[in-house]
C-alpha cells in the first residue's frame, strides 16, 4: 500500500535550500534538457543545491559511463536513476544523541517519509561498487555506518516491524500512517518510533546484508564491536528463533504465535487468515515464519522461502564478522548464527523444493522452488517482483545461476502460457516482466526485468529486457514501481529509490560481465508490436 499513503508533508529542520521543490512532485513532471534519443527523457536529478548527499566518486562513475553507454535515452535513465537515494533519499545525517563517535543515516524509501529495513539496505547496496573505507564524514562508509547503526536501534526497539521514524535526534516530526492507524498488532510498538509493523523475515536479513556489504568493501571489522551491532544481532536470532514456533504443539493445542497482526482493509493481502493468526504451519520443518512478504503483502504459507534463502544467505558472512570480533562477542554466538544458515538451508531442500503440482500429460512433475510452503504439503507456485523473489536467488547469492533447480524455477516463473507457468508474470507490447498482489495484474515490475539482467548470461534475453525498461518509462526517465503492461502511461510510484538504485548497479553489472550490450541502440526495433505502442508515448 505504499503508493497509497497519504505523506505528513516534509518536516523542518532540513538542511536543503527553501526553495528546493519536493521531490514527489518534481519527479511528477518532466523536466528540460530532454535526451536525444526517440524516448526524449526528462532530466530527474534535483538541482545540485537540493540534493541530498554528494558524493564525488559517485559524480565521477557518472562522468565516465558517458563514454561506456552508447545509446543516449539509457545513458540518461542511468544518469537519473542511479544517485536518486544520494540525490534524494538521505533524509537526516548526525550522530546519536549519548555518542557523537557512532553515526546515523537516516534513509527513506522516497515518495514516503520513513526508513524501510529492506529498501535502505538495498539502497545503500546500489553504491556498493564505490564503497571503500574512509573515516570521513562525507563519505559513502560513513553513510553505510548511519544505516547499520541506525537499523541497530531500530531492531532494538521493535525488532518485528519493517519500516520505521526518523530518530528523535533528527527532530523531524514522526509521519502519520492512516493505513496503520487501526491495526492491531502483538507485539505491540510505538508509533512515535515505527511507520509500520508488518514482520518480515527479509527486513531481518536486509540488516544482515548491509552489514555484510558494509564489511566487504571496508574490512572495518572494528565498526561492528563499537556500538549496538551485537544486540541487534542477538535480538534478530531471538525473533528468528520464535517464528519457528508452529501453530499447533504436540498435543493439538494452537499455541501462542510471538507475532499477530490484523488490520482493517479491503485487501486480503493487507491482513492476515484466521484473525490475527495467518494459515497454520506445521512443526518441525526448520523453516522461519514471514507474516508478510517483501511487497509489504501479507503472505498465504509463512514459510516463505525466499526470505529463508536470504537470511541463511547472508546469516554466513556475518557469523564471519562476529567471530573476528573475539571478546567483543558472546562465546558461541558466531557458531550459533553458521549453525542456523546451515539448517536453513537443508530445511529450504527439504521443504522448499515441491514437485510441480500440474504437466501436460500428467507427467511426472520436476522439480522447483516454491514460493510459499505450509509444511503441511500445500505450496504457493509463482513469483513475485520484489526483492528477496526466487527470481533474485543467484543475486543475493543464495545459488549460483547455473544451479538445475534454480534453472527449471525460472523457466516456470518467466512464463504465463503455460499451465505451469507463474501467475504473476505479465505481459503485453510494452513490458513483459513478473509483478504481484501488490499493484495487481497487468502491471509489470521493471525490477523484475532488472532482476532477470542480473540473473541472465543470454545476451538476446538481457537486450529485450533492457529495451523494454528503456522504452517504458513514460518520458520520466526513472525506474516506476510497476507500469501497464498495454499502457506506459500507466504505472505505480513516481518515487522509488531502491528501484532506481538497482537499475544502475544493474548497468554497472553489464559494464563487468557484457560491455558490448551497452553499445548497442536501444532505440526500438522497427517490426514489433512494441514499437508501434511506445509510438504513442
Ligand atoms: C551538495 O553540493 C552542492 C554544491 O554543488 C551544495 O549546494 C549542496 O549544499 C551540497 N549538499 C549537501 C547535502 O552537502
Ligand atoms: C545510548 O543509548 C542507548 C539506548 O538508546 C543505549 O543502548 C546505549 O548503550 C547508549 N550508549 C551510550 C554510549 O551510553
Ligand atoms: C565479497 O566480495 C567478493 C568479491 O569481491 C564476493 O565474491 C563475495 O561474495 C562478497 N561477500 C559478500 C558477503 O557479499
Ligand atoms: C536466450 O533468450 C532468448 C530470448 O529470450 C530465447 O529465445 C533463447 O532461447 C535464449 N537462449 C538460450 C540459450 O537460452
């Protein structure tokens, strides 16, 4: 429901210039010089004044991916997209209120004005290939730091919501969310502090993430002894460990779920089955519970495996980081935490992995990755968009691409003709990728397409892909959420950062693995259908 969230207006206390337009409605109307190719792209990037955060190395990657892109409408949606978190979505910078050593970022998701575990993960991802160690103030390590920190105290204070208020440092007004306003929730929070409680197994491992990017770029591994990184990561285990609880015990009783949500809406997605219980999940299966799923949508079987695959994921690198802190740590805790990633993943093997319910011919099914499982035998077949999707595997590192599972899981989830194919994969002439419950059907997710790039070594696949992103985005030259799969002109979020973020990283990937690709015209192929609707544009 993010698109749908009436916004507090911005806040003071922001250090842009008063005459910097709000992004949300400058990212509503095209803005001069235009690119020079047939799509005749806006330029999106906010006066140097009202930026954000600036970032030299950022500027300077920029610069130069002029020379690397040939075709001039995609080399200005990268222009756009990729800063769209430095340029727009840093929010508040400082440093906590009893500790002026440890700093905070406080990062929202764009067109709202909170802080989602996931989205600021990922955006902080995005400028992963410029992050190096650096003490500075102003560079993107300190920004990462911000974040870590930042999560830390929020997985303290309310370790099973997703998205969360500016700290009380920043002195920015907490935002209002009416859609939130009447749910009930256990545990229960504040609303001063979150945005929204919806518990998500992949927000959990989007601190697991950052904090392993983080490392990786810097090998700072003193950062994470110095603040709140060890609680935070003990109270992600703890939170792990109680959503393995199963509905029933042993002896038929429904035991009491650590978490329960319900809300009043109109969309099943919005809240859970049996009032505020979700379907019930069987004992034993070593998998970990998600109420909702990325998409911020309420899942049908909590045993959602792509969060699973992420957490367990990412659970590895960071057990690393734990036990090169030595004394910092707790004795067992970096044991304990490479113990979880390994069950998880024999528990995703064991229970994850279904045959397809359906073949032509009623042949024997193949097997694939679910979506969702119950334990009990029941299994959701399909995809969607967002991020952690079985789509996005091999990029989270889960897998690698060529894995055979992995392979015959893709084939089903980029397919709508077939009876076995995802049922959230939309198509039409203007954009052919998977979506969601979220935005509905017929709306497709250009990170989906950005996804099936990162994931694909087919150059005909990533080239029809990239054109499509190219050619559908209304003239704006950013990443949408989600766009009519018969209508550009139709979509979902002008103001989506992550989106955005990933897009470049995604060209920045093709720059590495096929610079060949982005010399080549994206300027329509003249027999398709898709060039005579994107005509219309
Ligand atoms: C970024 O640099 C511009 C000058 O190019 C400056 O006006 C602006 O205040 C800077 N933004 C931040 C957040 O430092
Ligand atoms: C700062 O406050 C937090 C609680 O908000 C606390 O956990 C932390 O230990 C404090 N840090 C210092 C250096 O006092
Ligand atoms: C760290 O980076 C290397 C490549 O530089 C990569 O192979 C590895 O998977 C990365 N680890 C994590 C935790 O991201
Ligand atoms: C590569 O992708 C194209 C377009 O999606 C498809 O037709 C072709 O079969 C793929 N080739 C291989 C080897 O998978």
């Amino acid at each position: 429901m993010k698109g749908n969230i009436v916004l507090t207006p911005l806040c003071a206390g922001v250090a842009l210039a008063q005459s910097c337009p709000d992004y949300s409605t400058y990212s509503q109307q095209r803005h001069a010089p235009f690119s020079s190719g047939r799509y005749q792209l806006s330029s999106m990037r906010p006066d140097p004044a009202c930026r954000t955060f600036n970032s030299s190395d950022v500027e300077g990657l920029i610069a130069r991916m002029e020379s690397v892109i040939a075709d001039p409408d995609l080399y200005r949606l990268f222009q756009n997209s990729y800063p769209n978190t430095l340029d727009t979505a840093i929010r508040w910078k400082g440093v906590a209120a009893n500790n002026s050593a440890e700093e905070l970022t406080f990062v929202i998701t764009g067109d709202i004005n909170a802080m989602w575990l996931r989205d600021s993960a990922n955006q902080m991802q995005s400028y992963l290939p410029v992050l190096e160690a650096s003490d500075s103030a102003d560079s993107i390590a300190s920004l990462y730091r911000g974040v870590i920190n930042l999560q830390a105290r929020y997985l303290l204070t309310s370790p099973f919501c997703n998205s969360f208020q500016a700290p009380a440092e920043s002195g920015i007004a907490p935002a209002t969310n009416g859609a939130a306003a009447g749910d009930s929730v256990t545990p229960p929070y504040s609303p001063d502090r979150v945005f929204e409680c919806k518990y998500e197994l992949d927000s959990l491992a989007a601190f697991l993430e950052v904090s392993a990017n983080y490392y990786n770029g810097t090998g700072d591994v003193d950062f994470f002894g110095k603040f709140q990184w060890v609680s935070a990561i003990q109270a992600v285990l703890n939170v792990a460990k109680e959503m393995q609880t199963p509905t029933y015990g042993s002896d038929g009783r429904v035991l009491d779920s650590p978490y329960l949500f319900t809300r009043e809406t109109t969309r099943a997605t919005e809240t859970f089955s049996n009032d505020e219980l979700g379907n019930p999940v069987a004992d034993g299966t070593g998998l970990i519970r998600s109420g909702f799923r990325p998409s911020d949508d309420s899942t049908i079987f909590q045993l959602f495996i792509p969060a699973n695959m992420m957490f367990a994921r990412y659970l590895e690198p960071t057990a690393e980081i734990m036990a090169k802190l030595g004394e910092k740590a707790p004795a067992g805790l970096a044991d304990e935490m490479s113990a979880l990633a390994k069950s998880l993943r024999r528990a995703i093997d064991a229970y994850g992995v279904v045959p397809l319910a359906r073949t032509p011919g009623g042949a024997e099914g193949e097997m694939i990755y679910a979506y969702e499982v119950d334990g009990f035998g029941s299994a959701v077949i399909m995809d969607d968009a967002n991020i952690p999707s079985l789509l996005a595997a091999p990029f989270f590192g889960y897998l690698d691409r060529s894995d055979p599972t992995y392979q015959r899981t893709r084939k089903r989830i980029l397919d709508a003709e077939s009876v076995n194919g995802n049922p959230y994969f939309m198509r039409g002439p203007v954009i052919n990728s998977v979506g969601g419950p979220h935005v509905g059907p017929g709306a497709a997710w250009p990170m989906a397409s950005i996804v099936r790039i990162l994931t694909s070594d087919n150059d005909s696949e990533i080239t029809r892909a990239l054109r499509e992103i190219v050619s559908s985005t209304d003239g704006y030259g950013l990443i949408h959420e989600s766009v009519n799969t018969f209508d550009a002109g139709r979509w979902t979020r002008q103001w989506f950062s992550w989106a955005n973020g990933l897009f470049g990283q995604m060209i920045l990937d093709l720059q590495d693995r096929k610079p060949s690709i982005l010399k080549q015209s994206f300027q329509g192929c003249k027999s398709s259908a898709r060039r005579s609707v994107a005509d219309l544009l």
